[in-house]
C-alpha cells in the first residue's frame, strides 16, 4: 500500500523512460540483424527484461550497458530453446515473438502468466498457419500458451480478418523480411491503434527494411532482406508522459516533459491537444514539451480513442476533475489489456466520487472527484500510475500494488515525489 501525498504546487522538469513500444521493437530488430547494435536510452522494465531473456534464449547476446542496451543479433538464424519462453503479462513480446520464432526450426512454447492466458491470439496464429507456419494455441482456447514447430517462414499472403490488436499486424511486419519469398498481409477490417502499426515501419525502416503500404490495409514486404545494425536512439515515452502532463492539467500547474519531441510518432502525442481542448496550455521547444493548467473548459466533450488505447486511463482521470462531460469512446480493446480496463477505471472512479458510467465500447465520466479511497490496480500499472495522480489533488489516496508500475516505469514513485 501507498499513500498519495497531495500538493498544491509544481513547476518541475521531468524526464520519463524510453519508450516501450520503440524498445521492444528495436530489440527484435537488433536481435534478427547480423552484428552489433547499440540501442540508447532503452526502457528498462517488468516487460522488457522477460522480451530479453527470451530473444536471448533464441541466440541474441545482450547486454546492459547503462541506460543502453549492446545487442548482438543472430542474422536471423535462430537457437532452439529447451523449455518455453516466458513472457509475464508482456503481451506486446509475447505477439510479436510468435512471429519471430517461426524463422526457426524446431518447436517453439511461448507462455506468460495467468493474466497473459487469457488475452486472445488466435487471429495472429491463424493468419501464420496461412503463411505455411504449423502454430497453434495449446489449450484450444485461441489464448497462449502458443505452439510453434517451425521450418523457416515461407511468407506469401495472409489476411486478418479479425481481433482487437494492432501488435498482430506488427508480430507479422517484424518477421516477414527473413522469409522465403515475398510477404503479402492484408488487412480486412479497421484495426484499433494505428499509430503503433506507424512505430512499427518506422523501426524497420531506421533497420533497413522497406515496406510498401496501400491504403493503410495493404503490405508488402519483399523477401531474403536483413535487418542492419545501428547505433539508435529510443525516445521517451509518451504513454509515461501523460500522467505528469495530467498532473499539470489537475491541479492548475506546470509540467515539462524534457525528452518528449513534438514530432514524435507516438500515438499518445495526441494526449496534448486534448489537453488544450479542456482549456490547458500547451507549448513545445528543443527543451522538450510543457503542459499548464487549469482545465479551463468544463463543456461537454467527446472523443474517439481507438488509436490511442495506453493514454485513455490517465485521460480518464483528468475527465474526473471536469465539471462537464466526458465520453471516451471507441475503447472496447481496453478490455483485453492487463486489466479489463474499463470496468477497472470505471469501479475506481466511482470510488473517489466521479460519475462512471460504462458501456462494451465506452465510458462516460463526469467530474468532479472529491474523496479519497485504496485504489485497486488489478496488476495493471496504468491503473495505479493514473489514480495516482488523483492522489496528488485529493486527500486520502492510496495505492494497493504500487510494485506493478515496474512494468513500464520502474522509478515512477520517485518521479512523482520530485513533483513537490
């Protein structure tokens, strides 16, 4: 358990960790290239400590060096593990592994824990097995743990034609230079979080490796290229950033995220103009982004969050300090993160005195929060860095599972304690 300390005042310059999402790309690039790579700034977490013992199970050499990781990679030539790979509750390395060990040979278990059993894959399994792939969901119940017995991937065309995760179109992008011959993967229906297919090529291309796009429903990806070694600099992490910006915009202060660029293909680079929406100031320089508040605006709002999933539960949480209306809409992926994210935020909303309401696809929140509660994290570290930031603004909140933000911020605590 841990208790929120609120206060009044902040005028702080703050730095989050790397990336989550660049890192772990860049890790299954670095490990399928043929040399050295240097990947600077690496998020070192929960998640992305289980994506290293695996890609070093399958050959990578990889060390820390730092903030840096140096990453050996296996040109694509694979070892064969003698038990599974783990993966925790990393659903993004778990998604994108599967893919990868298919360039093997042998049979390959890809496993995570009891939350991580129950996040569904089988698009991503069926779409493999059409590209000659033998892959299978070991209990039947189309979730891990997965079965790979793998002879090289043939490549050729595959479609998806259904799920609620974007990682599935990435796990097949990542793979499908090393294949046989040329990859075709179409897409047949809108897939939520767009940006993050984006950082995808984006990696790839900084790698080496070209992928031609048709209206973003279409790729295709020639075959027998290789990724190339780099030196690469992992920007930070714009997921991480939104609860020091939403602690800005709740208690009418000022935040500089200083290793943010304006620029930045994170989808969560949109948490800013809705933070303007609500009546913040928002200004951007070299130094970095910076985020004042009050929220001004206490309006009825709307918005579609479909591409951009990891910012809606510390929007959630602002949207409790308003006095108008907010619909958050077009979520209902959210119910297959590490927690059932809607109905989570929903119950602790209630709790510190905001109006919730829930639908399959959509929360409505209404502010505005004035008591304090123990807030459940459900093992979800969105949650409890979220309601955190709650804390900071009302008396009496504390936190049950502060150890699950080590997932993806390991010194958020004392992040939050230099806000004062």
């Amino acid at each position: 358990m841990r208790q929120i300390k609120p206060i009044k005042e902040i005028n702080a310059v703050i730095s989050v960790p790397g990336s989550k999402s660049y890192t772990q790309r860049a890790l299954i690039t670095s490990a399928l290239a043929r040399g050295r790579s240097i990947l600077k700034d690496a998020l070192i977490s929960e998640d992305t400590e289980h994506l290293i013992e695996a890609l070093r199970s399958l050959g990578a050499n990889i060390a820390r060096e730092h903030h840096d990781l140096v990453v050996e990679g296996t040109g694509g030539k694979l070892a064969t593990p003698s038990s599974a790979l783990y993966l925790g509750n990393n659903g993004t390395g778990l998604r994108f592994l599967t893919s990868t060990v298919s360039l093997g040979r042998g049979t390959f278990i890809l496993d995570g824990n009891t939350r991580m059993r129950q996040r569904p894959i089988q698009p991503l399994v069926d779409s493999l097995n059409q590209m000659g792939v033998e892959a299978r969901c070991v209990e039947g119940n189309g979730c891990p743990p997965v079965e790979v017995r793998a002879r090289g991937l043939l490549g050729g065309k595959t479609r998806l034609n259904r799920g609620l995760s974007s990682q599935y179109v990435s796990s097949l992008l990542l793979a499908a230079p090393y294949a046989e011959k040329d990859t075709e993967i179409e897409i047949c229906l809108p897939f939520p979080s767009w940006p993050y297919i984006r950082l995808t090529l984006d990696v790839m291309a900084r790698f080496g490796v070209e992928v031609s796009v048709l209206e973003d429903r279409l790729f295709h990806i020639k075959s027998l290229q290789v990724y190339k070694p780099r030196e690469y600099v992992i920007e930070g992490d714009l997921s991480s950033a939104t609860y020091f910006m939403a602690a800005a915009a709740i208690l009418g202060q000022t935040v500089r995220i200083s290793n943010i660029k304006a620029d930045s293909l994170q989808g969560d680079l949109r948490f800013l103009k809705v933070l303007e929406t609500m009546g913040c100031k928002v200004s951007a320089s070299e130094q970095g982004v910076e985020v004042t508040g009050p929220l001004s605006n206490h309006e009825d709002l709307s918005f579609d969050l479909n591409d951009v999933p990891d910012m809606v539960p510390a929007l959630a949480v602002v949207s409790a300090f308003r006095k108008g209306k907010t619909a958050l809409k077009n979520i209902l992926h959210l119910r297959v993160k590490e927690s059932d994210r809607v109905a989570a935020l929903t119950r602790e909303l209630r709790k510190i005195g905001a109006r919730a309401e829930e639908t399959a696809d959509e929360m409505i929140v209404q502010g505005i929060a004035t008591r304090g509660a123990e807030i459940e994290c459900y093992s979800d570290h969105r949650i409890a860095m979220s309601f955190a930031i709650a804390g900071l603004a009302i008396e009496g909140i504390s936190i049950k599972d502060p150890g699950c933000v080590k997932k993806s911020f390991p010194d958020f605590w004392e992040k939050l304690e230099s806000l004062n």
